[in-house]
C-alpha cells in the first residue's frame, strides 16, 4: 500500500513547499503528491491554485508571472513558488502530478522530451481524463492515473478508456467490495484525502493501494511504518 503525501502533507507543512516534499520523504512516504499550473514563460510550476490569492496573497493568476516572478512570492515560510524541476531534482521517489489545465499538457511532453528517465518517477493525474488519454498515447510506458469525484456505474470501462490501470477516488465512496471488484478487473485504486484515523483505519482495511492524505505521517502509523 503506497503512501502518498497530499500537496506535501498540507497538515504538516506548507502545500506544495520544497520544505513540505523535503520533510515528507523524510518521514519516510512512498510517492509526493502535487499540483501544476503553467507560468507566463511555460514552466511546470508546482502550486494547487491558478491565482495567488490563498497561498500568496496577491490577486494575481499564475499565469500572467514568470517562473522567477513566482519563486519571490512567499507562499509559506518565506518560499517561493517551486518549478516541478526543482521538485524532481530535490526528490529521490516518485511524484504525483495532478494536472490541473489541459497547458500542462504539453510541459510534460516537453519534459519527458528533456530526460526520459523522468517516465518513470512521474505519475501524471488529472480530473480531465482528455489529459490523461493524450499522455498515454504520446508516451510509451507512462504510468498514470483518472481523478474521480463520483463513483461511474462501469468504473473500469472509463479508468481504461483513458488508458491507465489507476482510479482515484473520494475516499468516502470506496470500500472492501469495490476494491475487491477492481482488483478482479486490474484496476488499482486509490483515494484521496485521508487525514482521519478512523478513516485511514477503513481505506487500510479495504485494502486500497495507495492512500493519499494531509497527514501522511498518521497513514505510516497505521500501517506500522
């Protein structure tokens, strides 16, 4: 069962902070979980939301600054906006990016382009199930997931047709059976956001594959890690 640190661990520390990735792996999780906009000058920049305004205090969009723009907006602890290369860089497991514009797309292919031994270590995820299928198609071997917010009648007919084996799912709408019957369909599944014990207990129970959570370090309790 995979351990994924949500946005870093947002309970924990800064979402989305090279602290946050930094103190996450250190805690000894297996996958880091983030968020991609596009700047202005076409950096993958690793920031959950398409305008300042939460984690930063500006209203300003994500995509009107360049990449150094954002990297002097304090958006926890004195830190900038991290570009998704510097993550990678900084990281030695696995990242999980949800895409959160279809402009993303093209950043990854211009990534995997730049180092192709990054198919391996990224983990694309994405709402816009069009992403993920293009992604698929144009990268041999990438491994990726669909984010769902609903529980669709056939599940595994629209994780495939999106070209991956990975569902993720609100973790309130998963139990024992539906993983069971995925499992029976090659299909894995994931959840998202986990942070109560009592809900990290059932996911465990329900032998989910990965369990992403704010609290990641509650999570590797659970499982005794």
């Amino acid at each position: 069962m995979w351990v994924i640190a949500h946005r870093g661990g947002s309970q924990l520390y800064p979402e989305n902070t090279l602290t946050a990735f930094r103190q996450a792996e250190a805690l000894g999780v297996d996958m880091i979980e983030c968020d991609v906009h596009v700047s202005r000058d076409g950096e993958l920049m690793v920031i959950h939301d398409s305008t300042l305004d939460r984690t930063g205090g500006q209203s300003v969009r994500v995509a009107d600054l360049t990449a150094q723009e954002l990297a002097q907006v304090d958006v926890g602890q004195g830190q900038g906006v991290p570009t998704l290369r510097e993550i990678l860089s900084t990281l030695h497991i696995p990242v999980a990016v949800e895409i959160k514009t279809m402009a993303v797309v093209e950043g990854l292919l211009r990534l995997f382009a730049s180092d192709a031994s990054l198919v391996q270590r990224v983990t694309p995820l994405s709402f816009h199930h069009r992403a993920i299928k293009e992604l698929t198609e144009r990268v041999p071997g990438l491994e990726a997931g669909v984010l769902l917010v609903g529980a669709p009648v056939d599940l595994a007919h629209m994780v495939r047709a999106a070209g991956v084996r990975l569902a993720s799912l609100k973790y309130d709408l998963v139990n024992r059976d539906l993983v069971h019957e995925m499992h029976r369909e090659g299909i894995l599944v994931g959840v998202w956001t986990v942070n109560d014990p009592a809900a990290i207990a059932s996911m465990v129970d329900a032998h989910v594959d990965a369990i992403g959570s704010d609290r990641p370090d509650l999570v590797l309790k659970a499982l005794g890690r």
